[in-house]
C-alpha cells in the first residue's frame, strides 16, 4: 500500500531536481572539465585535418559535430563562420555522412574549420559522448573541455552560453 505513494514521491523529486537546473532543456555532460577524449578522424577530402594535439596549443578552440543531412547544422553555420572570421578556431567533425555531401555542404556555405575530419562509423562521436548533431564543445588551452552545448550554434547562444565559456577558457588558460 505504501509502495505507489513513495515511488509517485521519488519520482516528483526526481522531476523537481531536474528542473532546478540552470538551463533544464539543456543536456549534461560528463566530459566538462576533463580532458577531450581521443580524436579519431579519417580524411575529408583534401581538407585539412586536426588530431589530439590541436587541442593542446594554448588557444580556445571549439569543436564542432556536423552532417550535411543535418538541417540545424545549415542554421548554425552564418554563427561558425562569424566566430571563425573572428579568429576563434573552429575544428569540424562531420560526423556519419556521405564525404561527397559533406564537401558539396561546405562549397555551398563556405569552410569555417581550421581542421575537419569524418567519423564515418561514430567512433568519435561516442568516445565525446555524442547525443546527435549539431554538438559543439569548448576547449581550453590545454585541451579540457569548458563546455558541451547540443543544439544549434545562434547568434543568443554565443552570447549566453559561448563567449562565456570562450572567457571561462582564456582564464584557465592563463
């Protein structure tokens, strides 16, 4: 008799914490704070590529999981290239996608990435404990991660939630 109750009791505080996040609709992440796991790419193209080290060069830098099949990625890329254009490094990911498609993607829209690579299989995308695409991450300097953020990159997300981390990671990089 006592068993519906507690667990209707349980449950609602479970709710209750969840929503005092924050930002509730945003997703967790393990990874904040550690260091990026493993890079694991396979060429794109002719492009140029990047590898663990390219996150340990004592600049912030953002990695970004995108797909040419992915209609938020197409919103976000005018803000990737905005804070490329900046002079913030930006590195792609393009995550399970035709290689074809992707580079017909970015002649189309332009290249904002210092480096790209392919993760046909999602190898990669697992290791960062990938939820879909578009993901972005925030490195520091020494290659640990500041900030996950799911979703698409817009202009009120750089504001509330990316330029800080980018300052969050300059200082700990100092």
């Amino acid at each position: 008799m006592m068993v519906p109750p507690l667990a209707f009791a349980a449950l609602a505080g479970a709710f209750y914490i969840g929503l005092q996040r924050e930002d509730p609709d945003q997703l967790p992440s393990a990874f904040e704070g550690r260091a990026a796991p493993a890079v694991e790419l396979t060429p794109l193209g002719n492009l140029p590529g990047f590898d663990a080290g390219s996150l340990r060069t004592g600049e912030v830098t953002l990695v970004n999981f995108w797909a040419s099949w992915c209609a938020p990625c197409r919103v976000e890329h005018p803000s990737l290239t905005a804070l490329a254009e900046e002079g913030i490094k930006v590195l792609g990911v393009n995550y399970k996608d035709q290689p074809d498609k992707a580079l017909g993607f970015l002649e189309e829209l332009g290249n904002p990435y210092a480096g790209v690579g392919a993760d046909p299989q999602g190898r990669m995308a697992l290791n960062w404990g990938l939820y879909g695409v578009p993901e972005t991450y925030v490195i520091d300097g020494e290659g640990k991660i500041i900030l996950r953020f799911a979703g698409p990159v817009t202009q009120r997300v750089i504001e509330s939630d990316i330029r800080p981390a980018i300052e969050k990671a300059r200082a700990a990089t100092q």
